[in-house]
C-alpha cells in the first residue's frame, strides 16, 4: 500500500518479531518512549502473518535465533513487500550482519545497543523510506492457521518458519480442506475436488495423500492438530491456532 511519509509517531506502526523476552521488552520500552506503536511475536510464522496483515512502517527482527529462522523469515518478508527491516544480531557477529544484509535487511543493530542508537536509526530509516511500504503481493494470497502461513501464489506451505515443499496434489488437498473453514469435508467430495472423481481407488489415494501431508506439517503424525479425522465422515482442517 503506498502513502505519503508519516512523521515517527503514535500513528507510526513497528512490529518486532522476536523470541528472546530479555531483549523484547527494553526494545519496547525504547520504541514506546520514542513516541512509536509497537506490535510484538516470538514467532516467525506469526510475525509474516501480522506483517502482511498489518502494514507496519518498520520491522525489527532477531536474526540469529536457531528457534526463529530469521534469515528465513528476511527472505520470505522481501518476496512479498519493501517494508523496511532492521536486523537484531550479536554486536560481534560481523558474519551475521553480512549475511542480514544480503537477505534483504536494510540496516543491522547490535547487541548491546543504545537507545538513542536504536531511535536515531528507525528514524533514518523511516525518513528514508519516503512513504509507507508497499506490498508487492496481495494479502490474499497468503492464509494463516496456527504457525502454518498457505502460500496461495506460490503453492506452498510455510510451518514454524520452514518452506515445507508440497507436491500439485498435496497441495489441492491441502487447499481445498482450508477453503471449508474447519467444516468436515466428505470423503467423496474431496476427492471429487481434487481428483474429478470419487471411485473407491480414489477414496484410498486419499487416505495415503492425507498421510503424506501429516507426515510433512504435523509435529507428530501419529497424533495431528491440523487434519483432523472424523471418523465415518470425512477430513477437516483445525482452524485454531496451535501456537498460543
């Protein structure tokens, strides 16, 4: 979305995805103070989620956590918009800050940092900026369940951070169970829709399908919080969110 430059302000939005609470609330605090709304995630699949969902001006990001994926996430926020990203990292970690860098982040803050450091540069950034960020996709394309994100134009699916790849048919499969909203879909009327027919050779393709996809997006197969079975009835997809 495009916009003329706003002056750094209550009205101007940053959101910090960031999983070290050490960290978190004096970064906070500082932005706060410095006039800023803040908008907080410890979690990557969420922070691309509320990216695309709120427009921020800015974007605050831990690079190096292991559990994070930043550099993923970097990569994965430059497909999809201009917004400008200021990379958290270890004051000595010069790999790091080259690394951010060439994945798209327009500026790199150390830690330890100064306050007036880390405000005189969100305000460079912002004047920089000239404008509010643009989004090179629609919003549309991308849905959020829980912490996995369904990348509608690029089909394919992002969970806890991680490009999951998906083959066609997974993929129909997959979308076809979100476009239900978490209602129980038929047997034979998903493999109606993903295969054109609903023959008892489909019906078991089905079957071993759904057990592709919980292989690749549930923490535990066995037992899944995303495609759910009810029994005699069909699939459904949980709509809950996992993560909190």
């Amino acid at each position: 979305m495009g916009g003329d430059a706003q002056k750094p302000g209550s009205s101007t939005l940053i959101l910090i995805i960031n999983d070290d609470e050490g960290l978190t609330g004096p970064l906070q605090g500082v932005l706060e103070q410095g006039g800023f709304t803040v908008t907080l995630t410890p979690n990557g699949a969420e922070g691309l989620h509320l990216a695309y969902q709120l427009c921020p001006h800015l974007i605050l990001l831990n690079l190096v956590s292991p559990a994070l994926h930043g550099l993923h996430i970097l990569r994965k926020l430059r497909e999809l918009s201009d917004v400008p990203v200021i990379a958290i990292g270890d004051r000595a970690d010069r790999s790091a800050l080259v690394e951010g860098l060439y994945a798209g982040a327009d500026d790199f803050i150390g830690v330890p940092y100064a306050p007036a450091e880390l405000i005189a540069r969100v305000r460079a950034l912002l004047r920089r900026a000239r404008r509010s960020p643009s989004w090179l996709r629609r919003p549309n394309t991308l849905r959020s369940v829980g912490e996995m994100i369904v990348d509608y134009e690029a089909r394919s699916v992002i969970v806890q951070g991680q490009d999951i790849p998906l083959t066609p048919t997974e993929f129909r499969l997959l979308a076809c169970l979100l476009s239900h909203s978490g209602d129980t879909v038929p047997y034979q009327s998903l493999a109606r829709e993903v295969w054109g027919v609903a023959d008892a050779s489909r019906q078991r393709h089905l079957r071993l399908y759904i057990s592709y996809l919980r292989q690749k997006i549930e923490d535990d197969p066995a037992h899944p919080e995303h495609i759910l079975t009810d029994r005699r009835r069909g699939y459904r997809l949980s709509t809950r969110d996992n993560s909190s």
